[in-house]
C-alpha cells in the first residue's frame, strides 16, 4: 500500500519547496518572477493529484503518506495565494477574509484531538509512528471511531479549502489581477474576458482525472490511480506549458490559448508585460536572455539571472510599450479624439486589450477611461485659459467629449468644481498672485 | 539618461505628492512605486504642510490648481521655511503658459513637468532629483 504514494512523493515535496522559495524570492526575483507559469502548473499538479488520490468515498479507510503530504498542500497553496497578493492580483479585504481559512483548518485539527481526547491521539499517533513512520497515521476501528470520523472531517476539509485556495489563485491570474469579490460574477460570465473555455477544460480534465480511473479500474486502482495521475499531470503541464510557450512568442492569438495562457500567469501586469515582451522558452524562467537583449546596456550587469531590480521593470516598460503607447497618445493627442476606446488604441499598437488594460492598471494604476479623461481635463484646463469666450460646447468638442453636458460632468467629476468655478478659482488664484 | 537612482536605497527618504485631483495622486504613486522611497499624499496646499511637518519629504511634487491653499502659495511658504531650505519642488501642472512656469521657478520651484506626464519626463525628473538630493547629502557628510 505504501508505495502507491512514491511516485507523487518526491514531486509534492519538491515542489512544496519549491513554492516555499517562490514565496520568499519572488518579489525582487528574476528567476522565480518568471517562473509563474511554472508554480501555476504546479499548483494543477498539486490539485489534481491530490483529488485523484483520494480512495473513493466510502473507503476512506487508508490514510496514506501521499495523503498526508497532500494534506500538507494546504500550506503551499496559502503561500502561493500570499504571492498572489503581494503581487497585488487580490485585494486587501479578501485576502484577510482568506486569512481565516488555515486558522479554521487549525481549530478543526485541534477539535478532532479534543473529541478523541489527548491521550488516545498521542496513542494512535504513536502507533502508527511505530508501525509506519512519522505522516502515516494508519487507523483502525479498534475502539477509535470518533476520531477518526473527526480526521475524516479534517481531511475532507482540507480538501476544500485547498480547493477554495486554488480557485481563488486561478480566477486571480486568469481575469489578471486586483482580484474582488465581484470578480467571481465577473469570472463566471465574463466570456472573452477571462475565457471561459479553459475553465472548462481543466473541469473536464479535473472529471476525467479523478473519476475514470475509479471507473476503470475499480477499487484496487490505488496503485494505478496514481501513476495515471502522475502520468496525466506532467501531460497536463506539458501541454500547457506548450500553450504558454507558444502564446508568449505571440505566435498565436486564438482567443481560447490566450485564456488559458492567462491561467498561467501569476503576476501582475508588469510580469505579463514581460511574458509578451519575450520571445519566452520553456515555462518562461529560463529563456529571459529575450528579454534582456531588449534592454539597455547598463541592465546587463543586473539582470544576468539575479534581481530584477526597479530599473530593468522601468526598462522593459519603457522599451516596448511606453514609447509606442505614450507617443499615441500624449504625443499623437490621441485622447482628443471622440471615439476612442480601449479597443481601437489597443489595435493601433497591435496588443490585445486586456494587455493594454492590464498595462494601465499596472503602469498607472488608471483604468484606460480613467486615463484618457484625466488627459482630457487637463488639456481642457489649459484650453479654458487660452480661449477665455470659448463656450462649453467649444471646449467639449476641442478636448474630444460628445457634448457640453458630458465635458461638464467629467470635469466635475475629476476635478471637484465645475469649469466655471474651476475658472474663478484660477482668477482668484492670479489675482493673489500678483498682490503677493 | 541615468536611472541609477532606481538602484539606490532610498527607503529612509519621503517623497509628498500634493494634487487636489485624486487620479493624478493615484497615477503618480503608482508611477513612483517604482522606487522604493515613502510616498505620501496630500490634497491641498495646506494639508501638505501639515503632513510635511510630520514626515520631513526630500522632495515635494505640486499641483498648482488646488482649493485651499494653491501651489504657488505652498512653494513660498516652502521656500520661507528654513527649515526646508534643501527640500526640492517640482511642480506638475497642466497650466504651461509661460507666466506660470516663470512664477512658479521663480518662487523657488527646482523644476516645472508639464502635464500630461510621460514616463520619460517623468522618471528623468525625478532621479534628477534624487541625484541631486543624494550629492547634497554626500557634501553635507563631508563637510
């Protein structure tokens, strides 16, 4: 019985430090912050391995050493959402409501030793120590059912919960950051969006995973279960590193690879940036030499693997889309004209518009709207002063707005006066300048 | 170009952003997010005084256009304040006619960026600015 969990063994372990490092270095890394697509390949090949490990529900008779460690997974899917957060893919508030969920994992585990009481925990525990080693507590009936109806509980538990973990992560990466609570709406009937076709087939992968195998091979498929799993998750991330690699060289654009490319990436904008700035290589972490031949010279002595410091994300951002995007638009004076929109700017640079919005939030933290109606005021500020009999009309029609109405709501909006009082209050504001 | 300063350590230093606007406030942290120094927030003129007083800034980055107190006022009581004597001021402001461009460098402005800003101006003015502010630092030490 023991061991249908080696050949998930070593994978798991390695990869629970794996994520560990990813945790620790990723912020200032160049290695772990392009290796997202790696940790989120990761985390399928945790989920579905766990999941198909399982022994069907009514045998829940073995916990094995492979479950434990899976059981374990919980910490590593909590780090890798802390990652998520800390680059800023989840909101503040969601994350400290997620911050409850190993607490209440801890509590439950403390309830099940209570329930069993202290004595016959230490008991069974040290049994199956004897018997099979530290994290394989291999229970039998001999009088101890309630607690092992209680670890049962812990187990199933953790099962969800990791599961919860997992979702949140996916739904983060694949609607690309500031992750909310209304993004799960968002999520689920977002369409092109967020791209719901991968969803579905990881759903169905997920189906044909855990449940065919039971199917197939019936009660004794632990040892099978687990090869085919193993087998099905390093297909799984190959295939989708495949997609990643190829979506990344921008050598495709149907709409569904994007989706699932974007399930991949764990990051921020910026980090996007980076995976479409580069030609991109096997899970994106090796093959950043791309990348930096872009940049600057001055950035080679820094970026040889080690941390990608605030320049070369300033570097990357400035050499493929700021030029091209700013010249457009401040340079161009895109923003002026009347039909502009996400989409139309997006085509003329010939990036996909969730990268340009993606790109916005990231470089500016505006949403695209945002931006160009702040460009918008600011020139119409200075139009005011230049032209002192222009009427709302004129200014509206100058500074690319449908109509007077809307100009003035805009500028309200974004400025807190009226142009009118925003004008007086420049007058007041010169007239006590030349008395001072 | 340099944007050496990016590499520096300027965590012990305060940069204050005073805009009544609180898309610009937003926009220009998160531009400056890119270095790893303090960024602070006012939306007034005075209010930023008061927050200047509690954290000391290196360097101060003004609207003109604000209710309250305006920029010009904030860069002369700034600039009367002995003790700001080395805090530097750039002035952001869509207002670019020449005459508010002269009074505000004449107040004691140290540098005039023209909205909309662009990444290049913008990151070039401001590790200027850091440099500027490093040196004086280094010279102080050595004197």
């Amino acid at each position: 019985m023991q061991f249908q969990s080696l050949p998930l063994l070593l994978p798991c372990i390695a990869g629970f430090f794996w994520l560990f490092a990813y945790i620790i270095f990723a912020p200032r890394n160049d290695f772990f912050r392009k290796s997202k697509r790696f940790i989120a390949v990761l985390s399928l090949f945790f989920l579905f391995a766990y999941l198909s490990s399982k022994p069907d529900q009514f045998m829940m008779l073995h916990f094995t050493l492979f479950e434990q460690v899976c059981a374990l997974s919980i910490v590593p899917s909590f780090l890798s959402y802390i990652a998520a957060y800390r680059n800023k893919e989840i909101t503040g508030v969601f994350f400290r409501i997620c911050c409850i969920i190993p607490l209440l994992h801890f509590i439950i585990g403390v309830e099940s030793v209570y329930i069993a009481g202290y004595d016959n925990s230490v008991r069974i525990l040290q049994d199956s120590f004897s018997t099979h080693g530290p994290l394989f507590p291999y229970l039998d009936d001999n009088g101890q059912r309630s607690f092992y109806a209680c670890y049962t509980y812990v187990f199933q538990t953790n099962m969800f919960l990791n599961f919860l973990l997992f979702a949140i992560s996916f739904m983060a990466s694949a609607l690309k950051g500031n992750f909310k609570v209304r993004h799960i709406v968002r999520f689920l009937f977002a369409g092109r969006k967020c791209e719901l076709i991968p969803v579905l087939y990881v759903l169905i992968l997920l189906i044909l995973l855990t449940v065919v195998p039971v199917l197939i091979i019936g009660k004794g498929f632990y040892v099978g279960n687990a090869f085919i799993t193993t087998v099905a998750c390093i297909f799984l991330a190959l295939v989708i590193s495949l997609v990643a690699l190829i979506g990344s060289a921008g050598k495709v654009g149907v709409e569904s690879i994007g989706g699932l490319l974007s399930m991949t990436r764990f990051g921020s904008g910026i980090s996007e940036f980076d995976e479409y700035s580069m030609a991109g290589g096997f899970l994106g972490d090796t093959d950043s030499a791309g990348g930096i031949d872009e940049k600057p010279d001055e950035s080679h002595s820094k970026s040889d693997g080690n941390d990608l410091t605030s320049y070369d994300r300033k570097a990357l951002l400035r050499n493929v889309f700021d030029t091209d995007f700013e010249k457009l638009m401040i340079g161009g004076k895109h923003f002026l004209q009347r039909d502009i929109t996400l989409t139309s700017v997006a085509d003329t640079l010939g990036i996909s518009k969730d990268e340009l919005s993606d790109y916005m939030e990231a470089t500016y933290g505006l949403s695209f709207s945002n931006y160009v109606n702040m460009l918008r005021i600011d020139f119409a500020e200075q139009y005011i002063l230049d032209h002192d009999d222009a009427t709302q009309r004129d200014i509206a029609n100058a500074c690319g707005f449908s109509g007077a109405s809307a100009f003035n709501t805009t500028f309200s909006k974004i400025t807190g006066v009226t142009p009118k009082i925003w004008k007086d209050r420049y007058a007041e504001m010169s007239k006590r300048k030349k008395t001072t | 170009m340099s944007y050496n300063i990016l590499d520096a350590d300027l965590s012990a230093y305060t940069v204050l952003v005073a805009d009544d606007i609180s898309l610009n406030l937003t926009m220009v942290s998160k531009m400056l997010d890119l270095y790893n120094f303090r960024i602070i927030t006012a939306s007034n003129g005075q209010e930023a005084l008061y927050r200047m007083e509690e954290f000391k800034p290196a360097l101060i980055l003004v609207d003109l256009m604000m209710p309250v107190m305006d920029g010009f006022e904030l860069i002369s009581s700034v600039r009367s304040n002995p003790d700001y004597a080395s805090v530097r001021i750039v002035v952001m402001s869509a207002l670019n006619s020449k005459a508010s461009i002269v009074k505000a460098l004449n107040l004691g402005a140290d540098e005039f960026l023209t909205k909309p800003l662009t990444m290049d101006s913008f990151y070039d003015c401001i590790s200027k600015q850091f440099e500027l502010i490093l040196a004086q630092e280094a010279d102080s030490k050595i004197g």
